[in-house]
C-alpha cells in the first residue's frame, strides 16, 4: 500500500481554476503513480468526496449572490471526471475511471469499490483518493438571502 497526502502547496493543473480541488487529487495520484509505477491498463481510479469541488461551487455561488456573470469553467459537477481524465491521459491508465460522492462513510466506500474492482480480475491495483475541501460560504450566504427574500 502507498499512502500519499496532497496539501494546498500542490502546483495547478493546467485547465482546472479557482480551486485547490483538482490540484490536491492530481498531486496524491502522481506520488501514489510515481511511487510505484506500473501497468496503466490495469490500474483504476477511484475518487471519491460527498461535497465535489466545493471550492468551485463556494466561488460560483459567490458571483450568482453577488450577481456577476458565472464563468463557464466553474462547472462544479464535471470537476471530479474531468480530473480522473487527465490523470488517465498525463500517466497512460486506461482502467476503469470511478468517481463517488458517497453519504456515509467515503472510506468505507472507496475499499468496498476497490475489493469489487479487484475481484473482477481486470485490473491488478486500485488507486484510492478521497478529499473533501472547506468552503460553501456563498452557497450559505445565498440560502440566508432566499429565506431573508420569503420573510
């Protein structure tokens, strides 16, 4: 097993803004790659995280509150398949490509993905990476005012 932490000092990732997310999964899996490399073709990777790229829907919440234009590259929801493609093209993995957004328990989740994707016999490792990032500040901002709005 190789264990690998991503922190905010990870470097961007070209096509990926505004949020630490893409980065800090992006950093894990190429020290997790680089540690032991191996056979891409039967590699997968699994991401998994409840919240998303909240750093990408605190930022586009912000500017729908603040009332600016949102910019088309804050699309929260493609941000965990857009990633998990990158690193598939920039490290040649070509294995299955699974993104969860699990409710209970993400370890739980992501071993329980890994022991299927194992057991299926196509692939020979699984790379685990799970993140969750702070945030949603204008998300609440921007409930506070539709509820101040009903009053």
């Amino acid at each position: 097993m190789i264990a690998a932490i991503a922190d905010a000092s990870a470097p961007p990732v070209s096509g990926f803004v505004e949020s630490a997310f893409s980065p800090l999964v992006y950093d894990a899996v190429r020290q997790c790659l680089a540690e032991a490399p191996g056979d891409g073709a039967r590699t997968a990777l699994v991401l998994a995280s409840t919240m998303g790229d909240a750093g990408t829907l605190d930022l586009g919440s912000q500017r729908l509150v603040a009332g600016q234009v949102s910019n088309p590259l804050l699309f929260m929801q493609s941000t965990p398949n857009a990633i998990l493609g990158r690193l598939s093209v920039d490290f040649a993995v070509s294995g299955p490509l699974i993104a969860l957004s699990p409710v209970g328990d993400l370890a739980a989740d992501l071993l329980a993905t890994a022991d299927a994707l194992l057991a299926d016999g196509e692939v020979d490792r699984v790379v685990l990476v799970g993140v969750e990032l702070g945030g949603l500040r204008g998300l609440v901002e921007l409930a506070a005012r539709i509820r101040g709005a009903k009053s």
